[in-house]
C-alpha cells in the first residue's frame, strides 16, 4: 500500500516544486537555482527517510537533513550561493544515505 502512495506523493513534489520555481524564477536567478537545488535535496532526504536510512545511514541522514535545513536558512536570509552549495552536499550525503540503505538492506535479506 505504502508503494501506491509514492508515486503520487512524488508527483505532487514535483508539482509542488515546479511552482516554488516558476515564483523564484520570476523574482532572479540564484533564487531561481536554489529552488531546484533545494526541491531535488528534499525529494533525496524524503527517499532516504522512506527507506529508513536514520537507522541504516544515519550520518549521512542527518548530515543531509541538517545541510538542507541550514541551506533553507541562508536562502531565508537571501544568501543563495550558500543555500545552492548546502543543497548541493544535501543531497550528495541523502544519495549516500540511500546507497547505503539500499545495500544494508540487501545484505540482510529484505
């Protein structure tokens, strides 16, 4: 049952995010390019999340949850260049988390 939500929810991800970047598109650039940054490290961390990489993965979990946190911050603050470069090891460290997920769990049969 939890698979025939997935779709769905990415679907409205994507929607959602495609909307943050029609607005920050016509505000500027870096606001621009943060939003896509941004929205591909949240839909990163949320797969990481729904795999259970807090307990398979969970410094790059966390690590990816606390960079886009913070990036979020700094694009609050209007400092897009730091938010894009947090959201950028955002998600580098939530594809770790997945990698790393999906092979533990793998290795234990499931």
């Amino acid at each position: 049952m939890a698979e025939a939500k997935t779709p769905t929810r990415r679907a409205s991800r994507l929607a959602l995010a495609s909307a943050i970047a029609a607005f920050f598109g016509a505000v500027g650039c870096g606001n621009t390019i943060y939003a896509f940054k941004a929205s591909s490290a949240a839909n990163k961390v949320e797969e990481a999340h729904e795999l259970g990489a807090e307990k398979l993965a969970p410094y790059e979990y966390y690590y990816a949850r606390q960079h886009l946190e913070k990036a979020q911050e700094e694009a609050a603050e209007a400092d897009y260049s730091d938010a894009i470069n947090l959201a950028e090891a955002s998600e580098e460290y939530a594809d770790k988390a997945i990698r790393l997920t999906k092979a533990a769990q793998r290795g234990a049969g499931r």
